[in-house]
C-alpha cells in the first residue's frame, strides 16, 4: 500500500507540473497571408475599401505624411494587416515579396497609421554551426531529430537563442537536449500553431515547424534589427527550463529514491514470507538453533522495515519542494515581487508567473529599451546580484 502511495505521489507531481505548460504561441490573430498574393490593382483596392469602412484617412511612413496610394507594395500589405486591428494595437510583420523578406512595424499614433519598413533581406535566418558545436559550445544536449530534421534555420534558432544567454543561465539548462518534431505532440495549443515548448516530463526543448512558418510572417525588436519569432519563443522556453531547473534535480532525486524504497520492499516481502515459513516450521519442531536464527532474523526485518519508512518519510519531504506550474519557482516569485503579473508586458506573461518570467526573459534579451519601458526596472533586475545567485540556485535543491 505505501509503494502505491509513493507511485501516487511521483505522478501528482509531474503532472503540476505539466498543467499550464502552454508553451509560446503564434497568435491566431496572426496577418492573413492572401494580400501576399493580390495583384498591385487589388491591393490597393481592398486597401482603399478596408480604410474607408474602418474610417481611417492619415497614414505615415519613413518619410512623413503620405498619399496611401503613393505606398510601396509592402508598406500596402503591412497597412492591410494593421487597418482590420483596432486601433492601439502594434504589428511587427515579415512581408515576403518577389523572394525577399522585409521586417515591417506598423503601429497606431492616434488615428494616423504609421508603417516602417525594414530593408529588404534574402533570408531570415543566417549560417548555424554544427549540431555538435553547438551541443558542446553552450553545455546544453544533443540536437535530436523526431519526425522533423534539424536543418540550418532551426539550428540557427536555436544557436542565436543560447548566445544570449548568460553562463549562470546556460548551467540551468546544462545537458538539456532539442528535440525537432513537425508539431506539438500534445496539440495543448489552445489558438494558433505552438513554435517550442519546454516539456518538463520529457527532460527537453522541443521546436516544431510552426516556428519556422512564423518567422516568415512576423519578427521580433525592431525592423532595422529584425529578430525571427521562434527566437524570442526559444529564450522564452528556456526561461522555462532555468526557472524550472530545481524540480529536474528533485525529480532524478525522487525516482532514484523511490527505485531504492521499492528494492526495500521488495527485500521484504521476500524476508518476511521466508521467515514466516522458518517460523512455521519453529512451531513443529521447536529446533533451537532456528528459534535463535528467527529471533535475529526478526530485529533485521524490523530495522529494514524502519529504514523503508524513513525513505518514504524523505521521499515525501522532498516531492513537497517539487514546485507547481502555478506556485511559482523562487526565480519566478522573485520577479513577480518586483513585477506583479498582472502588469508583465505582453497578455501571455499575465496568465502566470512563470510565464511572465519567460516572456520577460525573452523581451530583455532581445529588446532591453522596449522592456525597460513596458516594465521598468525589470533589465536591471536580470542584472542584479540577486538574479545571478537565484538563477545558480536553480540548479540546486534548496
Ligand atoms: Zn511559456
């Protein structure tokens, strides 16, 4: 009966963990690609007609104040994406055309679009090293192919995600392997199409196809320094992975004790049933030598019995520290004392602290002036000492 508790016990915690783990989402709100393929007639038609039922009259670009008509084809197809939006919303968009790709912000000010082109590049993604460069460089696991192949772009991903990171951080995410799968196994995206996902009961990152579709439709900072989307959504899951790294230690920690405790009651069931059998036998023939035996016998199998308790006792005490989805880890917490979650800057980051902590991460190594001013404070926290030794604590059971 108490093996079944212990078993219980594991399962419970892993799956608090696995609750809430929703990964990064490309939203479902995502710029429609059909303008991609209009004709310049049609684009600016639809785009004329979509500004003309949402009211909307004064547009900006690099250059000021401008005629809509007089706007080049991306800037036409970045406004459609923004015209259907309500007004306050901001969209950093990739526009494909004639083979290459322009980062494009568009944003309200007032009633005045105003829309900000990039220029035009051939690729998203530059030259990844190695698989095993890579593994070897920043101490994280091996690169592993599922039913998608690790190629270039995701390797390149993945590569530019871990260079930001710091070497405190790194160790919180130390032999921790990238899986490449087509799409999230466990379908958990509730909108859109999931990009990574840290996936604590599995050990590993996983990066799916979804976030190399994405790159080709949105981008990440600025549209003169262009960051592809799954980079930002790969710091984001190792966030996870570094926020969460003391419950990867509880977890090889509990296992290994439960494979002990086990091996203990197994011992026992065996001992007991042997010496029931001797004691059967004593009580036919009262053979003194066995009595002598049993009764040593006896003490022995009490004492292994205390010991299997005591190993439940510290199994219990150590799966009470494994840390909910929704309690939050110390690092976690830390952050939300400096940062309530309901004012983490993106929606995502309000749903939890661990996802505040992952989109702040994110945010901070990728663009520090945007989140010093949707969250003040909050770069020079991940530069504080306090961050560095809560970061390396991670890796450690309190
Ligand atoms: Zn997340």
């Amino acid at each position: 009966m108490k093996a079944l508790t212990l078993l219980l016990v594991l399962t419970c915690a892993a799956n608090a963990q696995a609750i809430g783990q929703n990964g990064a989402y490309y939203d479902g709100d995502d710029p429609n690609p059909a303008p991609l393929k209009y004709t310049d007639e049609t684009l600016t038609a639809s785009l004329a007609l979509n500004m003309k039922n949402r009211n909307v009259t004064a547009v900006k670009n690099a250059a000021g104040a401008v005629d809509p008509g007089k706007l080049s084809r991306v800037e036409k197809i970045a406004l459609m994406y923004l015209v259907t939006t309500k007004p306050g919303a901001e969209l950093d968009v990739v526009v494909e055309d004639k083979g290459q790709f322009f980062a494009v912000e568009t944003y309200w000010e007032g009633d005045t679009f105003t829309v900000k082109a990039g220029a035009p590049r051939e690729k998203i993604y530059g030259q990844a090293s190695a698989k095993e460069e890579i593994s070897k460089k920043y101490g994280v696991g091996p690169f592993v192919d599922e039913d998608a192949k690790w190629d270039n772009d995701s390797l390149y991903v993945v590569e530019t995600a871990l260079s930001t990171l710091s070497k405190i951080e790194l160790e919180g995410i130390a032999g921790l392997p990238f899986h490449r799968l087509k799409k999230d196994p466990s379908g958990k995206a509730v909108r859109g199409t999931a990009i990574a996902m840290y996936v604590p009961e599995k050990n590993r990152i996983e990066l799916y196809d979804g976030g190399i579709d994405a790159d080709k439709r949105k981008f990440f900072g600025t549209a003169d320094k262009p960051m592809p989307l799954s980079v930002a959504t790969v710091i984001h899951e190792c966030g996870h992975a570094i926020a969460r790294a003391g419950n990867r230690v509880l977890k090889q920690q509990l296992i290994a004790l439960k494979a002990e405790y086990d091996a203990m009651q197994e011992k026992l069931l065996a001992d007991r049933k042997k010496y029931n059998e001797d004691k059967a036998t004593y009580a036919r023939t009262k053979d003194a030598a066995l009595g002598t035996a049993l009764n040593e016998r006896g003490k022995v199998l009490q004492q292994l019995s205390k010991d299997a308790a005591e190993k439940a006792k510290t199994f219990q005490a150590l799966s009470a520290k494994m840390v909910g989805e929704d309690k939050g880890s110390a690092l976690e917490k830390a952050l939300e004392a400096k940062l309530p979650v309901k004012s983490s800057p993106t929606v995502y980051g309000r749903t939890s602290p661990a996802e505040s902590f992952a989109e702040c991460l994110a945010i901070y190594k990728l663009d520090r002036a945007a989140l010093e001013r949707a969250a003040p404070g909050v770069p020079a926290w991940f530069e504080s000492a306090e961050y560095a030794a809560l970061a390396k604590g991670a890796t450690v059971i309190p």
